[in-house]
C-alpha cells in the first residue's frame, strides 16, 4: 500500500486562520482548498525572492528580498 503524499502545511493551524479571519464553520475541502492556494503562492513568492537575491549577487534570502518580491508579485 503506498503512503499519500506528504503535506507541506499541516490543515489544523489553516482552519484557525481561517477562523481567526472570522469563519464560524470551515469545511474541510475549504481547508484543502486554501492549503494548495496557500503551497501555490509561497511557492511564486519563494522563487521570485530567489531571484532577487540572485540578481543581488547573495545566495542567501533576506527579508528585504521577501518584501520586495511580495510588492512585485502584486
């Protein structure tokens, strides 16, 4: 039997964002749902800091490279 695919982001601590944002219910597939939207857009943001941080001439992510990417991202 072969084992599902690991999660990246555990679903509990998505539900209470969600319900911190004000949800009284959650479904599961919202959860689900917001999980992948979530994986997606880190994934954009990750790789677009990456590439500042290269045109920067460092290997290293900082969180200016983070800022940055998120308003260019908008």
């Amino acid at each position: 039997m072969a084992k599902p695919p690991k999660k990246d982001i555990p679903l509990a601590p998505l539900e209470r964002i969600l319900r911190k944002a004000g949800a009284r219910r959650v479904s599961k597939s919202a959860v689900k749902e917001f999980s992948q939207v979530l994986a997606d857009y880190t994934h954009d943001l990750s790789a677009e800091a990456l590439a500042l941080a290269k045109h920067a001439g460092r290997k290293t992510i900082v969180a200016a490279d983070i800022r940055m990417a998120k308003k260019r991202m908008e």
